[in-house]
C-alpha cells in the first residue's frame, strides 16, 4: 500500500501535463491579475484613481443628502446630467455609472456589467449610504436644527468610511482573486483522477501487474488517488506560499484551516475526475471532453460572477465547486465558520459519495477486449 | 507423478454473436513449456484472460494449482506471473521503479522485493538502464521490461502472451533464452505466439488452435506426424511446362506440385527416397534443375494441413 501510494506521488510529480495545467496557469493568471488590481490599488492611494459617474435628480436645485455625499468623495468625477444623457454615456463608457436621486426613497444605481472595479466601488457608495439613511431621517424628523451639522459631519466620517471600505473592497476582490487561483490549482487533480481511474479499469494493463482480487484493485485505486490528492495539496500549498510571500498578497486566513480546504479541494477534484472516468456515459473520448469542459466552465464562471456579478451566472456560481470553495475560504475572513464548515461538509460528502460510486463501477466493470 | 498445474475443461467464451472460445480443453503440466499457437484471431488471448479470470466466462471450468480460480482468487493469482501482449509501464518511472512497484504488488517484505528486483533487473539485463524512463528504451529493452515486471515477484507459473510482437531479432533470441531459463529455474510457462518457429524452438508440448478450437497437441514431432506432409522439396527451375508437372504429381509418394516464379515446391508423403525419385524423373527428361532444398514439415504444414489455411493468414 505505502509502496503504491509512494509511487502514485513520484508518477504525478513526474506528470509535466499536471504540473503545468496546475501550478503555472495558477501562477501566471494570479500575477497578472495582482499587477492589474495593485495599480488600481496605488491610483486610488495616490489620489489619481477617479471614476466617472453621472448624478440624475428629479429636481437640480434640491440639494439632496446623498447628492452631498457623493460630492465628498474625491475618486468620484460627478457631472449632473438628465437620464437620456447619462444612459447615453453610460453606453459609450465614458461614465462608469450613474446615480438616480430623488426618484424613489433610496437613490438608486445604473452600472454596466463590464466595469469590474468601479462598478463594485459604486455598489459600496450606495450600500453605505443606505446603511446611514435612517440616520439622517431621524435627525431630519427629531431634531432639524442639527441636520445640517450632522449632515457635514457624517458627509466627512462617511467619506473616510467609503475610502476605507474601498479599499478593503479592492484588498477582498485581490483575495478572492488569488483563493480562486489556489483553488484551480488544487482542483487540477481532476484529470490525474480520470486517467487513474481509467487505467485501473484496464485489465489489459493491470494484467502484468495488478494481478490481484477486486478489492485489491479498489485499493490500489484508492491508494493511487490519494496519492495524486497529496500533490494536489502541495501543490495549492505552493501556489498560495507564491502568492503570500512572493507577490506579497495578505491571505488572511488560518492556514489549518485552509489547508483543510486545500485537502476536501483537491479530493473533491480528482474524485470528481475519477467519478466521470468510469461512471459517466459515453466514450473515453467523450467523457475527457465533457470533463475539459466541466473544468474550464466552473473557472469560467468563477471568473464572471467575480467580474460582472450577473444574476444568472452568480445564481450557477451558487452550485459551482470553484466558488462554493472559494465562498468557503472567504467565509473564514468573515468569521462565518459555520459557513466554512457548511461547504466542506458538502465538499467532503460529493467527494465520497463520487469516489464510493466509482469504487462500485470498478467492481462491475470488466475487460471485454476480444482477441 | 506429474502435477498438473492448469486445467481447463469445455471452456466456452462468447462476445454476442462470436464465439471467441468453444468448448476448449487445456492441460498443462509442472514445469513445462506449453506453447499456444493459432493465427491472430483464433482465441489465444481470450483464453488466457479467461485463465486469469479477467474476464468471466460462459461455459467451463478452469483450476489452477489444484484450485478453482476466480475474480478474486488472489492466493493463486499471486503466484502467477502474466507478460500480456501489450507493454504496461509506467512512463512516469524509471526501469527500476517500474519493476520494484509490480513486485511490491505481491512482495511486501522491503528486504526481500529489493532483493527480487535485483535479480529481475539482471535476469532481464537491464542493469545500464536501471535509472532510464520507459521512453528512452528501445522496442527490446522495453519488451524485457515488461517481462521483468511480470516475473519479479518469482511467480510458480507465467504466462507469456506474445512477448515478441514487434522485437528486433537479437532481443527476441535474448527473450526466447530468459524463457528457457526460467523454465529452468522450475517455472511453469505457458507461452502464447503465432510465430511458430519460436513455438518449435521454445515449447516442449504445443497446441494449436483456430477460431477458438484446439486442432492439435502434442509434441512437435507428434505433431508432425499426424499430417500427411513429410518432406517439402524445393527445387529452382527455369521453365516447367504442365504436363511435366502432372508427371510429377504422378510419383507414387507426391502428394501435392506447385510451381512458382521458377520454384518448383513439391509435397511428399514420409520416406526415405522422395527427394531421389523426384530427381530421377527432372533427369529422365532432361529438365536442368538450379538449387534444390529438402525441408522437413513445420508447424504451418500442419496448420495448413489441418485448417487448409496458413498460419499467417
């Protein structure tokens, strides 16, 4: 067993094909993507970051509340415009949202989908303000002679707060960005998985060498996954220490606790690879392409609800893999560990519900080649 | 008192409609060479998967070491040793660590499989290339590894299905030797091929076999004498007209004439004086005859005599 598991390790360390899919994709997305973000990162530190948004109010000569503070934030570059010129710009891009005051109780926000950053930083403006409102209603209702005080006070405190929570926005969407490379890489087990499961299965292979009982084989095919599980986590280990210590990245999160993640990440994914080598229908063909495609959807839409927050992609991101774990490590930042362990006790269960499927199809299956 | 080690009784397999095995009979008995020849096709391989147990089988018995085997009959699988046709290695290992982990499959002791793949590594001479991947070694070497993985655990019985598909000739020597070798060191081997002149050279009983049906056994010469076929004489001449050829066909002990890109091959039953009495007559009528050849038959004779087809076929 230990000789099997050793060898199994050796076999996926020697694996270019795995090696590269799943440490220098991971590595070569996340720096590009951390030189993007820390640029925006140094402008709005520098004060040169601005985002350009147009402000529709129902009446121009009321000043309201939230009109002041939109005022006081200086990466806003404001223009009061009617709503058929901001919608107009808004589609040509030279605004990258607009704010609509006056109309309903809360102002409300038009972003387009494809401004990633600014249009989760106007999101925040917002949802702080309405956090505040009930504030500045209260004032306005109890006490009138204060509002305008309190107005100019919370208008400062409140830019401080939505620079900080800016800030904290970019530093969480960079850490997200960098768990969801960690985790692609850990989930590349998924095709060692297949092609273990696949060869374990060929008793014209095993033959030589794997002349043992049905168990025998199940164990040497678990012994094997285990083994490329192992890689699998040294090599999330190795992506996140680039990450953490190279790129200088701050991945808060309890390392145990992540390294658990990392283990249910990668088992989740090879016992997926195996699960779809000899459960699923099809031709061997088939199968690795219905898995390529399974791979790259769930990073696909990993990557789309990070950037463009669509209904529909974020209501499939709920079911993708890619996300939940990513939801899971995130979670742990928020001091949800309940959450935390929600999702690895659902990541756990699919992986041995996958692997006890699989173990069964070994059992079933045999050789059919005729001579 | 002679141990049989294999017995196989009616062993019948089907895949749908084809009948890949029918009701096939196989004895084999410790320490010899049993040779299972037959044309691409004719259930060789079928029934060893069967013998092993890698695939179930329709209709029959199979008991081998005295034992009935089965899917999960591991304590006789781990004493036999299977060098199948196609070359599993690991391409990610080098020879060394391919050979230590199919004997770590039955050998668990450290001391002793270290031992193991010691001597396997030198009963197959791979000693220069102990450190080398499957990739850098040639169509020979590779083949000898595949044979080192299948042997290493010292298995009692080993069963060799076409190890030489696709070997250069001076490895395949070097095969055929490591097999009398082992069979010398008191395994038992079943060897399967349908190059029939490592069959003669290897096996000390044969059986032959087409479209999944035992047509003869025995030994060699026994086999050689079950078919009319006793001398094959070649001769090369420049023109043969067909009446000379039916002169020919007249001598009492020629069973059949061919004559072909000036090569006269002529078919004589068992004697002593067919090559005199074909001469005699090409004198008698002045046909000049350029080099002449005497063969005795071989086991495509008897396959061709037997089926009416060629082994190669």
């Amino acid at each position: 067993m230990f000789n099997n598991m050793k060898y199994s390790i050796k076999r996926a360390l020697r694996d270019k094909e795995f090696m590269l899919s799943s440490i220098l994709v991971a590595v070569a997305m996340g720096t590009v993507m951390f030189f993007m973000t820390d640029s925006m990162m140094d402008q709005v530190n520098d004060g040169t970051f601005y985002i350009p948004v147009a402000v529709v109010e129902s009446n121009a000569d009321e000043q309201t509340i939230f009109g002041n503070i939109l005022a006081e934030i200086d990466m806003l570059e404001l223009t009061f415009m009617d709503m058929d010129d901001a919608l107009y710009a808004l589609e040509t891009g030279d605004i990258s949202g607009i704010f609509e005051i006056g109309y309903a109780d809360e102002p409300r926000l038009l972003v387009t989908e494809n401004a990633m950053f600014s249009a989760r930083i106007l999101h925040s403006i917002i949802d702080e303000y309405v956090m505040n409102s009930q504030i500045f209603t209260d004032i306005a209702m109890n006490n009138p002679q204060y509002l305008e005080s309190a107005l100019m006070n919370i208008a400062d405190q409140g830019a401080v707060t939505t620079q900080m929570d800016l800030t904290d926005s970019v530093i969480d969407v960079m850490q997200m960005f960098m768990i969801m490379f960690v985790t692609t890489s850990a989930l590349a087990g998924i095709f060692v998985g297949f092609a273990r499961a696949i060869e374990a299965n060929n008793d014209q292979h095993l033959g030589s060498r794997r002349l043992v009982s049905s168990f025998g084989k199940m164990k040497l095919l678990m012994t094997d996954l285990l083994g490329v599980t192992i890689v699998s986590v040294g090599i999330a280990f190795a992506t996140w220490a680039y990450f953490a210590l190279v790129l200088g990245v701050e991945l808060q999160v309890n390392l145990w606790l992540a390294g658990l993640s990392f283990f249910l990440t990668s088992l989740f994914g090879v016992a997926l690879g195996a699960f779809f080598g000899l459960v699923a229908p099809g031709t061997k063909k088939v199968r690795e392409q219905i898995l390529t495609g399974a791979y790259m959807g769930m990073i696909m839409l990993g990557f789309m609800g990070s950037q463009f927050g669509n209904e529909t992609v974020n209501r499939i991101n709920e079911y993708n893999p890619l996300m939940v774990l990513v939801d899971a490590i995130m979670a742990l930042n928020l001091g949800s560990y309940d959450r935390y362990i929600g999702f690895m006790i659902i990541l756990g269960v699919s992986a041995v519900v996958m692997l006890i499927a699989t173990i069964f199809a070994l059992r079933r299956t045999r050789h059919v080649d005729a001579n | 008192m002679v141990n049989t080690i294999v017995s196989i009784e009616n062993l019948v397999k089907r895949y749908k409609d084809l009948i890949a095995v029918d009701n096939f009979s196989l004895h084999v008995n410790e320490g010899e060479v049993l040779g299972l020849l037959g044309p691409n096709g004719s259930g060789k391989t079928t029934t060893i998967n069967c013998l092993l147990a890698l695939v179930t089988k329709d209709n029959g018995d199979i008991n081998v070491f005295g034992k009935k085997m089965s899917q999960n009959a591991y304590d006789i699988k781990r004493d036999i040793g299977v060098v199948l046709q196609n070359v599993a290695v690991f391409e990610e290992l080098t020879v060394y660590e391919n050979i230590d982990y199919f004997c770590g499959l039955y050998i668990k002791d450290n001391a002793t499989r270290k031992r193991y793949v010691q001597e396997a590594i030198d009963f197959v001479q791979l000693n220069d290339q102990v450190k080398m991947v499957p990739k850098k070694l040639s169509g020979g070497l590779l083949r000898r590894l595949n044979i080192a993985c299948g042997i290493a655990h010292k298995p009692k019985l080993i069963i060799l299905d076409e190890p030489t598909v696709a070997v250069d000739p001076q490895s395949r020597e070097y095969i055929l030797d490591g097999i009398k070798k082992l069979n010398e060191q008191g395994a038992t081997i079943i060897y399967t091929s349908h190059y029939m002149e490592e069959i003669e050279q290897l096996c000390s009983r044969i059986v032959i076999m087409d479209a999944g049906k035992k047509i003869a056994e025995g030994t060699k010469q026994e086999l050689k004498r079950m078919i009319k076929t006793g001398e094959t004489v070649k001769i090369e001449i420049l023109n043969l007209d067909e009446e000379h050829l039916n002169g020919l066909r007249r001598i009492e002990t020629v069973t059949s004439v061919k004559y072909r890109d000036e090569l006269l091959e002529i078919k004589c039953e068992q004697g002593t004086n067919n090559l005199m009495l074909v001469m005699r007559y090409l004198d008698e009528h002045n046909i000049p005859a350029g080099r002449i050849l005497s063969e005795l038959p071989t086991l495509n004779d008897v396959f061709l005599e037997m089926t009416g087809k060629e082994l190669r076929d």
